[in-house]
C-alpha cells in the first residue's frame, strides 16, 4: 500500500504582528489504489531532513481513522524544513511509507523605505 502526499502551507503573513497565530501545515493524501486489505487507520510522521532514515516515530500515539485523508501539523517555525509521509496500517501491519514531501515557510521581506524625499515650496 502506497499513499502520495500533497502539502498545503497555512499560517499568517507575518503582516499583523498583534494578530499573528502559530504556523501549519495541511497535509492530504490519497487512498492506496487497491489494497489487498482494508487500513485500519494512517500514521503521520515528521522530520527536517527528506531521507528515511532521519524520520522518528508517527507525530500520533494511534493511527488516524481509516476514513480520514487530511491532518494539521501546528506550532511550525519559520525557517525551517518539514518533510512529512504517510503510512498505511493495516490488521497485518504498516505499509511502506509515502513519497516524502518537504517545505519551508520563508517569510515575506517588508519592502525597503523609499529614500530621497524632497518637497519644492510654490508659493
């Protein structure tokens, strides 16, 4: 069984200090194709790093319900690499992961202050 994640950035602009909330990450995927058994569930794992061997265990104790394709990843920094997969888990046992997909919220620039601003007095 093999699940494809589509990752989805949610979080503020960093445009209204006093109304800024924490940054997430919506992730999605989709069913496996045909699976031999019917998942019991799905389990979301995390790193910063895209190879398999930096993942730890799933961001969850339990698998996610079977029905459930989405999961929010919240209190994100700014700067840094997330890379996320998916498993499948099954009565028999986990599936192989997902693809892994990375992102990093880069927060926008404010623009630079106009320079040389002069006035000409007509009277």
């Amino acid at each position: 069984m093999r699940c494809f994640v589509r990752c989805l950035l949610l979080g503020t602009l960093g445009l209204f200090p006093a109304l800024a909330q924490s940054l997430s990450l919506d992730l999605a995927w989709d069913y496996p194709t045909a699976p031999s058994i019917p998942q019991t569930g799905f389990f979301v794992y995390r790193s910063t790093a895209p190879d398999l061997a930096s993942f730890g265990g799933p961001l969850m104790s339990t698998p996610l319900a079977p029905t459930l394709r989405a999961y929010r990843d919240t209190d994100l920094l700014e700067n840094t690499r997330y890379c996320y997969y998916v498993s499948a888990v099954s009565l028999v046992g986990e599936s192989l992961p997902s693809n892994v997909a990375c992102f990093t919220f880069v927060p926008p620039v404010v623009p630079t202050a106009p320079t040389g601003v002069r006035g000409v007095w007509k009277p």
